[in-house]
C-alpha cells in the first residue's frame, strides 16, 4: 500500500463515482484502455495512478479532472493542518 493520502483522496472520489453510476471497476478500466488489474491497483493503493488515466477516468466518469484535482489538493492540506498541529 501506497503510504500517500493524497492518492487515497483522488482514489476515493473516483470510486464514489463510479459506484453512484453503477459502473464496474472492470467497465470502467476497459474504457479508459486499461487492464483491470491496473485499476485494482490504483483503488488499492498498491500503484499509484498515472496522471494521464486519472483524467481518462475522470471523463468516463463525467467529472472535471483539474476540479477533482484541487478539491483532492484542498482535503489533503487540511488532513496535513490536523495532523500536524
């Protein structure tokens, strides 16, 4: 496992997508290109994901990639403040 919560925060968004959409982690690996395996890893934290599938994923999923990407960066700095104080 990947010890990085800024990879769990975006993970979570897509998965809470995804399963408000009732697509499968298989469905959705085989429209943005992938193998199932790959997106088992990145869900996993085993693997962290690669930018350019994280927005492929985000288009599948009808999200806005950067708008996730900054949410993610907003949850993270305020995991870290309370971590940290």
């Amino acid at each position: 496992m990947i010890d990085n919560k800024f990879d769990e925060i975006v993970m979570a968004k897509l998965v809470a997508r995804l399963n408000a959409l009732g697509l499968s982690g298989r469905e959705l690996a085989k429209r943005i290109g992938i193998p199932k395996s790959n997106w088992s890893s990145y869900v996993t934290l085993t693997r962290s994901i690669p930018f350019d599938t994280f927005k492929k994923a985000c288009e599948v999923l009808g999200l806005d990639y950067e708008e996730v990407f900054i949410e993610s960066q907003k949850e993270f700095f305020e995991y870290e403040k309370k971590t940290t104080e």
